[in-house]
C-alpha cells in the first residue's frame, strides 16, 4: 500500500504563518525551550521543563503523594484471551484542533503555572496547571464531539524561533490494542497519564512501544530526527504517529510517575494475540495521535519545546461525556467498524452512526 503523507492546501500553510507570526491567542512562548541539541543515541533531551515534578497537591490529590485512585476501581478483571471473529478495523477517532499553547502541565505540574516547556493544546480549551476533572467537565472543546472535553497536548513545534501548530482538526485515533477487541471498555472519568518520555534517548525513542513510523515527511519514514529531505511543497506536511498503553491497572487515575497505572499490551505465549498484561488487566482504547506540523524544506532548525526530535511525548486527561464515549466504544470498537468523529463507518453505512449530525448522541 502507498504511503501518503498528510496534505493541506497552500491556502492552509499560509494561514498557519499568519497565526504564527501574529500569535494565536493564548500562546506562551516557554523561556524554557532549549536550543536543539547535537544527534545521537547517547544524548538525552534535558532541560528544566518535564523532569519529575516534586509533589505537589491539587483538589484531586490533596496529600500530595501523587496517587489519585480510581472511585470505585475496577476488580475480579482477568486479561482477556478470547478471539473474537478476525476484523482488521475497530476503532473511531477524535477531531480536535489546536486551541493554545502554554508552559503549563496539570499532569506532571498540577497547580504549578508556568512551570512546564511550552505544550500545544488541543480539545478542551481551558486547559492549564490549574485543570482537574471538574474544570474540564465544565470547560468547551474544539473537537468535532461536543462530549469529548478531554485535555490532549504535546510539546509545542519550533522551526528556528517561530511555533509551528497544527491546522485544523487533528486525527486521534481510539482502537482496540489487543486481539478482543470486544473487552475494550471506554475510559474511566478522570484518568491521566503521559505517552512516551522527554528525557528519552535517540534509541530509547526508536524501540518505545508507541513507536509507529516516526517522523514521517513526503517519502521519508521511520525518522528518530526531522527528516532533511523533507520536499519544499505546498502539499507537505512533517508528521508522526505516536500509540499510548491501553492496558489499565484499574486501581488509578494517575499515579507519581504517570505511567505506572498504564501498560502496552504483551503477546499471549504460544499466540500472535495481544492481551494485557496481568497486573493490568482492563482493555480500554488505545490512543494514537496522528499529528500533521505545516512546516517542510530545511528542518535543521527544527526543535521541540522539551528538547531534539525524540523528546516527543505527549498527555491525555480524560473528561469524556461517559455515555456519548461508551457509545462510540461499543459501537465502534466494539463492534469492529472503522468510524469517523460521528462513530460513522462508510465501508459499512447499514451499521449507522453512533452520534447524530451534530456529533452528539441521538
């Protein structure tokens, strides 16, 4: 099959310039955002913004200790190792575009303003340090799903000292990581965690599990580092996909390092099936940011707020409407369809849509 990069229209680039170079609203250029560093396996991304944050308490973690737990948790789950009929889609996805940037992280530097590298922001616009549930429940979203308030972010794209976002709604994919798909369940309210490590190694980002195709430009594919032959065209967009865990271990929300609650599925001995593993035994979606930067051409000045290329990382704060999610899951996961934001699968149009025109439930 054909590899096709992400396309948008001249139109569409210039437009990206405009905003960048007048600013969008709400953007906060980082004073933390370090200069890009040398190529190299050896070399860590370092810097002063993404580091374990010390403990600090917010409405949601009032001790401090960085444990929020799931209420009620999850339990008398066993990772499943059925095998459903073989269907190659189950999934839906996520339109959200880009509503500001900001040096503010309510996952790893909850309650601490400014405290983070410059993040890009999408889905909920009142994402900040200050963000819980609650605020974000009560927040408005630029996703396609009006139910879908859910915090997404990443560290913000330099090319020299100019930001480089996103344009228009990006794809975030929801799909079944493991062979059931028919075990996904949708994710508790509330439920956090970071995707990939900005203190990653070259290799370590290579070999991480959520690694897809890398950074992806024109032709070019499977990049640890932008890619130099990245084609001077309109039509040419950098990209990377990027996969989080799916495997919860029911008992958390977030925990002090933000990913220990989390877990990759694992190959079942004897099988080629994906289950989860048993210490985290719930199947719930898997994230994958597919991301399209208008930037191409000469990318040697090309930098991440958190560091080199391979510090790319990325957060999700889950504050889904629960039932306009469990409707999507079901259906689409669930029931093995290959939906849009409406839960809408053309190759099947007798399966109907999950949501209504206007991206809600019926």
């Amino acid at each position: 099959m054909a590899r096709r990069s992400k396309i948008v229209s001249a139109t569409l680039i210039a437009g990206a310039l405009l905003l960048t170079s007048l600013g969008l609203g709400g953007i906060a250029m980082s004073a933390e955002a370090p200069p890009a560093e040398p190529a190299g396996g050896g070399v860590t991304a370092a810097h002063a913004g993404h580091v374990m944050a010390p403990s600090s308490s917010s409405p949601e973690d009032p001790d401090g200790d960085g444990y929020i737990p799931a209420n009620p948790p999850v339990t008398g789950v066993t990772p499943s190792t059925k095998e459903p009929p073989h269907r190659y889609f189950h999934e839906f996805q996520a339109n959200c575009s880009v509503s500001h940037t900001k040096p503010d992280d309510p996952i790893v530097y909850p309650q601490q303003p400014g405290a983070s590298h410059d993040h890009t922001f999408m889905g909920n616009t009142t994402t900040d340090a200050a963000s819980t549930t609650a605020s974000l429940d009560a927040g408005r979203t630029t996703c396609k799903a009006p139910g879908d308030k859910s915090g997404y972010w990443m560290p913000t794209l330099f090319n020299a000292d100019r930001p480089v976002l996103p344009i228009g709604p990006q794809t975030i994919y929801y799909k079944a990581g493991v062979t059931d798909y028919t075990s996904v369940r949708p994710f508790p309210k509330g439920l956090r965690f970071v995707v990939g490590d900005p203190m990653q190694t070259a290799e370590e980002f290579r070999h991480h599990p959520g690694f897809v195709e890398g950074w992806e430009c024109g032709d070019s594919f499977f990049n640890i580092e932008f890619p130099e032959d990245c084609p001077s065209r309109p039509e040419v967009q950098l990209n990377i996909r990027f996969q989080a865990p799916s495997c919860w271990d029911g008992k958390y929300l977030d925990t002090p390092d933000h990913r220990s609650h989390m877990a990759y599925p694992v190959v079942n001995p004897g099988t080629n099936n994906n289950v989860c593993p048993a210490d985290h035994p719930v199947a719930l979606p898997m994230v994958e940011f597919k991301m399209a930067f208008p930037v191409n051409g000469d990318l040697s000045h090309a930098r991440l707020a958190s560091g080199p290329s391979w510090s790319f990382h990325y957060d999700f704060f889950n504050a889904w409407d629960a039932p306009t999610l469990k409707a999507l899951v079901d259906h689409c996961v669930v029931g093995a369809l290959q939906c849009d934001a409406r839960g809408y699968d053309q190759t099947h149009p007798e399966a109907g849509a999950a949501l209504d025109e206007n991206y809600e439930l019926p």
